[in-house]
C-alpha cells in the first residue's frame, strides 16, 4: 500500500495505529471466550490458571508485545488509545468480568453479578498488578535489573485476591 492510499483510509499515523489495535483476529476473539469461562475450576484455581495463562502468552505469543505496542502509541493520543481500548483493554478486562460474574454466581467470590462497578473494580484489582509486574520484567527490562519470581508473584496475587473476594 501506498503512503497516499494508508492517509486516505486512515488519515494518520494515529488512525492507522487505531483501525490495527481494533483489529481482532478470529484466533483473539477465541482467546477472550477462554478467559471468560472459568468451565469447572473453582476461583483459586481459574484465576491461577489465567495469571499463568496470560504471563506464558505474554513472553512466548507476542501478547505483551501487543498490550505495550498498544500502550505505547494509545497514551495521551485519543486515536490510538481507543484502538487500544476498543481492541485489546477492554475486551480482556470485559472477560475477566465475565469469569468473576460465574464464579460470583456459583458464590465462590464475594461479588454481587448484578452490580456492574463492583465486577469491574474486581477486574482490574486483578489484572493491574499482573500486567504492571509484566511490563516490568519483559517491557522494560525488570527481569536483568530487579528480577522477580513471576509464578511466585502470581501464586502471591491469586492467593491474596481470592482470600479478599472470598
């Protein structure tokens, strides 16, 4: 493609960077089914599952190329941003919810599945340390300077958020 072609469809580098992040390929929107459904595991064991889960695909499927890419050129930039949110964010973020409303359901996690804020606050209580723990160690070079046992971190996590939501 040509330059002149990429600024008629996109305009920018910004709307180029947005239409690619929103992009989901049929193989993702698979991926965010499994986080979705926890199947049978009870919340410790789904979560840990996840955490390990995310943290293989981080450092071995190009996951967290595609979350700090998306990062990268989303921050204080309104195009790409929302592609970032709009393609990778909120997609993982809306499954995890969507595990914690079963297992809220199932009342293994103390949540209420109809109070949308309350699922969502979990979410992200859940994923943030994760995903800042990653970009640490295999975004920004954490794991030669300061380098950290992830399974260990994640056991850490899992256990805590689980004794918290119990």
């Amino acid at each position: 493609m040509s330059i002149p072609t990429l600024k008629h469809y996109f305009v920018d580098r910004s709307g180029a960077v947005a239409a690619a992040l929103r992009y989901i390929p049929q193989e993702t929107v698979m991926r965010f089914a499994q986080i979705a459904d926890p199947g049978d595991l009870q919340l410790d064991a789904s979560l840990l599952g996840l955490a390990r889960g995310l943290a293989a695909a981080w450092v071995h499927h190009g996951v967290g190329q595609l979350f700090t890419a998306g990062m990268s050129a989303g921050l204080f930039d309104d195009d790409a941003g929302r592609g970032y949110l709009d393609g990778v964010l909120e997609p993982t973020v809306r499954a995890l919810e969507a595990r914690l409303t079963v297992h809220a359901l199932r009342r293994e996690a103390s949540l209420d599945p109809t109070d949308e804020l309350e699922v969502r606050a979990a979410a992200l209580a859940f994923l943030s340390p994760v995903l800042v723990a990653l970009i640490h160690q295999h975004g920004l070079g954490g794991s030669i300077c300061r380098p950290l046992d992830l399974d260990a971190f994640i056991e850490a996590h899992v256990s805590r958020f689980v004794r918290g939501y119990r």
